[in-house]
C-alpha cells in the first residue's frame, strides 16, 4: 500500500512538473495514465470490499482531495 501512495504521489509531482514546464501534451498524457491507475486502484479496491472513487476531474482543474494527500487513497 506504501508503494501506491508512493507512486500516485511521485506521478503527481511529475505532472507538475510537465505542467510548469509547458509540455501540456506531456501532462495530458501522464493525466490520462494517473485516471487509469486510479480507475484500477478503484475496481481492485471496490471488488476487495468498497471504496469511494475519487471524481474524475484530473483534466479539470484541480486535483481531488483524495490525489492531494495519496495516503488518503489507502485510509
């Protein structure tokens, strides 16, 4: 589980990174990858027993809570 809040928040920095660098189509891209990760994390999570996916409005604007603080994603 460490692993994941781990790797949820390094992608997290990575988009940022990508973003306030300019290469929107870079972080569209890892955006994308971040909604399927999160979208297994969910099915896996919701098949073990329930769980409440985070809104997925990662190319909105603004992160949901839940990616803001990864270990949230595990609580």
């Amino acid at each position: 589980g460490v692993n994941t809040a781990s790797n949820i928040s390094n992608l997290l920095g990575n988009i940022g990174e990508a973003k306030g660098a300019g290469f929107k189509g870079a972080a569209d891209a890892r955006l994308a990858g971040a909604q399927n990760i999160l979208s297994g994390i969910s099915s896996a999570a919701g098949a073990a027993g329930g769980f409440t996916p985070p809104p997925p409005n990662l190319l909105g604007g603004g992160l949901p809570t839940d990616l803001k603080n990864p270990g949230a994603l595990l609580a």
